[in-house]
C-alpha cells in the first residue's frame, strides 16, 4: 500500500461557493440530492426501488415489514452519513432478542438494499452493513447470571 489514502471531502471558501458546490452534486445524479437525507428520507425518495430483483410474490413483503416496521423505527431520524457499523451492530443485537431469525434476515436485508442505493446515489462511499460484525447461528438466549 501507498499509504496515500483518497479523500472525499471537499472545502469551499464562502457560502456562494457551498450552493454552487450543492447544486452541482444535485446535477451530477440527476436529482435534487440532499446530501444529508435521514434514512427515512431516503426510503421515501427511493419507494419500492430497493426491492429490485427481489420476487415480488413472496421475499417483497417480508422486506418491506422489516424496513417499516423496524428499521426505519430504530434508525429512520439518523441521517444516512451518520450510520455507522456499530449503530447497526447495536440496532440488530436489539432486534434479535424480539424477532425470529427470519424476520431479523428479512429486517437486515432491507437495509442493505436502501444503503445500497444510497452507495449507488453517491450519498454515502460505502454501506456501514456490509461492514458490520457477522453473527452465525445466534440463538435467542435468557442472560446468564
């Protein structure tokens, strides 16, 4: 490695030059992009895209109840720049004490895929649950004393 590490921050001098900044990321995807959005936001802009390639007949419904019903709940205020890996770590440790492992599956999955398109809409470099701790065959256990 170079040890060079790539930047994406970008520093403007005055408040024209922010707008200016704004606007052309606006252009550059297409759309009015708030580079802030909250994750709710973002699903709201997004609708049923982030269920594309999913069958609509059966794995579409149990995505879209773990994004309403729980995901957007848990984290939907946060603004997308501001999740981390830990927040989503801290959100599913929550969620597997109430939820079974499919409907925990169907929840992740959900987010995953809204991430995504924030990746895909520049909103955000990389998708915090991809880099998240990965659990294999947890159970639903009382705590030990």
């Amino acid at each position: 490695m170079s040890g060079f590490r790539k930047s994406r921050s970008f520093t403007v001098d005055s408040e024209p030059s922010a707008r200016e900044f704004f606007s052309a990321l606006g252009t550059h995807v297409g759309a009015d992009l708030d580079p802030f959005i909250t994750l709710t936001g973002c699903a709201d802009r997004i609708g049923d895209r982030f269920l594309r390639g999913v069958d609509m007949t059966s794995t579409a419904s149990g995505y879209r109840a773990g994004l309403w019903l729980r995901v957007l709940p848990a984290l939907g205020r946060l603004r997308i720049r501001d999740i981390t890996a830990g927040i989503v770590d801290r959100s599913i440790d929550r969620w597997e004490v109430e939820h079974s492992r499919s409907t925990l599956k169907n929840t992740i999955a959900a987010l995953t895929r809204v991430l995504d398109e924030a990746v895909r809409d520049e909103i955000i470099i990389r998708n915090p649950v991809r880099d998240r701790a990965h659990r294999r065959n947890r159970t639903r256990e009382a705590p030990q004393l």
